[in-house]
C-alpha cells in the first residue's frame, strides 16, 4: 500500500514504539524497524522520513549498533533520538565521550528555536534526558541548536542534509514540548501530510488477515474486553464465519460478565458470530488451589486458557489459526522486548511452549491502548464498549493476593461492582482510567455489632494514565470513598476493612500482581 510514512530505526531503546506511537498520533503511519535493516529495503519502503532511537549502548564501541554510513546520503530527513543522535555524531566526525556528570529525569534545556524542529517551542523547556554518554563535538557543517549547563550539544542539526538530533526524548510525555516537536520533524522537514487515520490500519490489517488465512478456520479467545472484543469483530470483518469466538468463563469474572459479555457477542447480541460460551470455573479453581505466587498464578491461568481454546478448536475441526487481543504495553511487560520482565501478561508470556495451532494472529500487537479504541471506533463498534476500562485476561485471580478460592472471588466480586456502582453514581467514571476492587490477603480484627471480627482488607485502586505503562493514583473524593466503604463493610460478608491504594505506577503496578 502506497501510504507516506515515517519509519523508526530501533536501536534498543526502551521507547521505539512510544516514538511510533507519537508519529501515529500526527496522522502519519509508522512502523518500527530493526536498526540492521538493508539499505536497499529502506528505499523500497522509501520513507517520508527515519527516527533513530535510543539505546543502552556506548557508539564508541566496534560492536555497538550501527546502520549503513549511506543511508545519510539518501536525501531521507533523519531525527537521531540520544543513541541514535550520538551516532549520527560518532559516524559524521563529531565526538561522544562518557559526559563528566549524567543528566537522568526532567531538565531544563535551553533550544535554539530558529531551528525548525523547535519552531513554535519555548527557548526554555523541561525535556526528558537519560544519558551517560554525550556529544562534546558536533560534526562540521552541523550547528547547536540546544544544550544545558552540562550537555554542550543537547540538540544539533545540519539542515542542508535534513540530519536533526536530540540527546533528549522529545516521545516522553516528560519532554513538555516533546509532541510539538515531533509535529514540527513529521510535517516541516518530512513534509508529510498527515492524512493517515486510524481506518487505514483496520483496512490494512483485514487485507492482511485474509491473505494470512485464505479459506482456514479461526478461533478467536474472546474476554469481552477492549482489546479482544476489538480484535473479534476485526476478525469477523476479515474472515466471516470463518471465525468463532470463544468466551471462557474462569470464574474470574466480574460480577455479572459472563452474561454481559453473552449479550452482546452471543446469539441475541448484535454481532452475527460464532460464539462459544464455556463455563470452566471450577476447572480454573481446582488448578489455582494452593497458588499463592503471582506468577504461577498467571501461567497457570494462561495455559489453562489455551487448553480449553485447543478442546474447542478439536470440537470445532481443522482450526489453524488462534486469535488473541494482545496490545502493545502486554508484549513490553511480559519482557518480549529487551525490557525486563514485570508480569507475564496471560495472552504473550503465559502462553505455554507448546501450542497446538498452526500460528497464533495478534492483530493488535503493536498499539496502544487508545490506538485500539479508535480501531474499535473504526470498527463502528459502540462507544461504551469501546471506552470500557480495560480488564486484564488472568481477570480477578490477580485481583487476589494469594490463594484464590470460591469465597475470595465472591468477596472481590461484591466489592467490585459496590465500588463501581458508587463511581458512575458519582460521575467519575469518565475521568479515571481503571478502577476496581482487589483482595489483600490480610485478615485483621475489627468489632461489628458487638463482637469480634478477624476478616479481610479490601483495597480499592483507582489511576489515571494515557498508555497504562505508567499511571498516577485518582484523586477521588473523600466523601466518594467513604461510602463505597461504608456499603462494602456493611454489604459483603467477610469484609471488616477498606483500604484506598495511594501508589503510582512506577512504583506500583496497575494491578496487584
Ligand atoms: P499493570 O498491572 O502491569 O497493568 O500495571 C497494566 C495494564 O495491563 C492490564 N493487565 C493485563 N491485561 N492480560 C491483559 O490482557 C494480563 O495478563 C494483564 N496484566 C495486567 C492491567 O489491567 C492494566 O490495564
């Protein structure tokens, strides 16, 4: 498909596809490449523009990454991001050196705003900096366009060759003027237009999905989630009945979502699909029996998962291909990148080593989770389903610290949707990203009535975030807590304390394990 677009050289940076993912969002299409990529294959692709990203490495060293000296002469604007800006220095003649003092976190950066990357940016800007190395000479014929009082060249460019780099991160949401800038390199020296949209993606990955498949049947493991409803009915566009959807109730639900999720994707919903219900609750709990530790408890559910989606597949006969809604920030934090692995998330790293399908589909894989509510928009599919807080797959088995049972679920259930209730009563729900209920596994002593109670703390948690890879606690009222509270402790058997989670994310998860 003829379409511009921007391409990101990956050097192993731990943001590529956030700088993918800021291009997107100036309507530019973007695609994440390996930094090796041949020469020859970047002209076929012949790309409006390149961003060199980041990376843990020194270009000092003879083994470091490095891409193809021409590929500066290619007349293709580039934008060198802190490693990828230490190379275009490093391989232009300039020099980088370990700096005397590292710049980590927010700082301020004054900027040549002549240049047109900083067009329309403030000469004095916060920029997020993250480096040990540093460019002390800019190659000839390059000029300095931003430093700080320890970074002499903390952004240069050679206009005359389109070269522009940052030792900062202008795709960090801490670089404040960091979109601004990306805007100015996508449309003032790519010259992009910015007519890509969201429907382009749903187009092109039907037109994919069918090659991939031809006349082969699909199963696709459905949550009732955003992001695998949004891959179904992506799914049920590309292949027709040649897909079915099966919804395993693990018994780790919300209250009332088997059937929620029944109504609108099974035979009364308004979707004209194969839909599968199955009820495996205490095939789940009689694995989990005994789990305490977060990540067996994920792994277990996974597989479990899987095992019940190949005894559907053999019911149904020949099924080749398995669909899941794995979206970007899951294959990042199960550490399918370079990043360390935080939590196997159940649709990527819990899967298990053997699978009996021919090839797993994961339409979604690369977005984030606002790129899947438009896809899902763009998929006419309707806005309280797509803008539905997001659901993890291992659902309230890690909602639970430790052993879940039958009881602990009962309780996290009643809580939950107590919590909810009270949160669209008091109209926040459009303002917080992601609330819920979850079950410390403490027990402690209260008094009710007149007697004596040694029961469990529930936590409530509530963030806001944009990607779900970092997030800040909700401010929510006072008043609000005290009543999901008092309804809890006095509704749900088993419950004698409520507590409120104050933690953001880094340094707390989301979720509790
Ligand atoms: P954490 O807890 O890692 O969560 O900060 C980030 C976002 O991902 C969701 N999440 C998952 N989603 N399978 C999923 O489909 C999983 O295993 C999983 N674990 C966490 C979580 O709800 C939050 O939105």
């Amino acid at each position: 498909m003829s379409q511009e677009k921007v391409i990101v050289l990956d050097f192993g940076g731990q943001y590529n596809q956030l700088i993918a993912r800021r291009v997107r969002e100036c309507n530019v299409y973007c695609e994440v490449h390996p930094y090796h990529m041949p020469l020859e294959k970047i002209k076929e692709m012949n790309p409006k523009g390149i961003i060199f990203t980041g990376g843990p490495n020194s270009v000092f060293f003879d083994d470091s990454p490095k891409c193809s000296k021409e590929i500066f002469d290619l007349g293709i604007p580039i934008l060198g991001i802190c490693y990828g800006s230490q190379l275009i220095a490093h391989m232009l003649g300039g020099e980088v050196k370990d700096a005397p003092t590292s710049e980590y976190g927010k700082t301020d950066v004054e900027l040549d705003n002549t240049s047109l990357l900083f067009e329309g940016v403030s000469r004095h800007t916060v920029c997020w900096m993250s480096h040990t190395n540093y460019i002390e000479t800019s190659p000839a014929g390059f000029r300095i366009t931003g430093h700080t009082p320890v970074c002499p060249v903390a952004a240069m460019e050679c206009p005359e060759r389109s070269l522009y780099a940052t030792q900062f991160h202008p795709e960090v949401l801490h670089t404040a003027e960091g979109q601004k800038m990306l805007a100015n390199f996508v449309f003032k020296i790519c010259g992009c237009a910015g007519d890509w949209k969201m429907d382009s993606f749903v187009e092109r990955a039907i037109d994919e999905i069918r090659q991939k498949v031809g006349s082969g049947k699909v199963l696709c493991a459905l949550s009732g989630g955003v992001d695998s409803s949004v891959a179904a009915v992506l799914l049920a566009k590309a292949v027709g009945k040649q897909l079915t959807c099966v919804f395993v109730d693990h018994g780790l639900l919300r209250k009332n979502e088997g059937d929620e999720v029944e109504a609108v994707f099974g035979p009364d919903g308004p979707y004209d699909l194969n839909f599968v219900r199955v009820n495996a609750q205490e095939r789940f709990y009689s694995k989990l029996s005994g789990v305490v530790e977060p990540e067996a408890k994920r792994k277990i559910i996974g597989e479990e998962f899987i095992r019940v989606f190949e005894e559907e597949a053999k019911k149904i006969g020949a099924v080749d291909y398995l669909v899941q809604g794995t979206i970007y920030p899951d294959v990042i934090e199960s550490g399918l990148g370079k990043s360390a692995t935080i939590k196997s998330h159940h649709n990527v790293g819990g899967l298990p080593d053997c699978v009996d399908f021919k090839e797993i589909i994961e339409p979604l894989r690369l977005l984030f989770k606002d790129e899947v509510r438009r896809a899902g928009t763009e998929l006419g599919i309707p806005e309280h389903l797509v803008n539905r807080q997001p659901f993890p797959g291992p659902g309230l088995g890690i909602r639970i610290i430790g052993e879940v049972t039958a009881e602990k679920v009962k309780i996290v259930q009643e809580s939950d949707a107590i919590y909810r209730e009270e949160i669209a009563a008091a109209g926040l729900a459009g303002s917080i990203s992601q609330y819920f209920a979850a079950l410390t596994n403490m027990r402690s002593v209260g008094v009710m009535g007149d007697g004596r109670t040694y029961d469990y703390a529930v936590a409530l948690r509530a963030v806001t975030t944009t990607d779900f890879m970092t997030a800040e606690c909700a401010d929510i009222p006072y008043a609000v807590l005290q009543k999901v509270m008092n309804r809890i402790v006095n509704e749900v058997k088993g419950v004698n304390r409520v507590v409120y989670d104050l933690s953001s994310k880094p340094p707390g998860t989301i979720e509790f394990e």
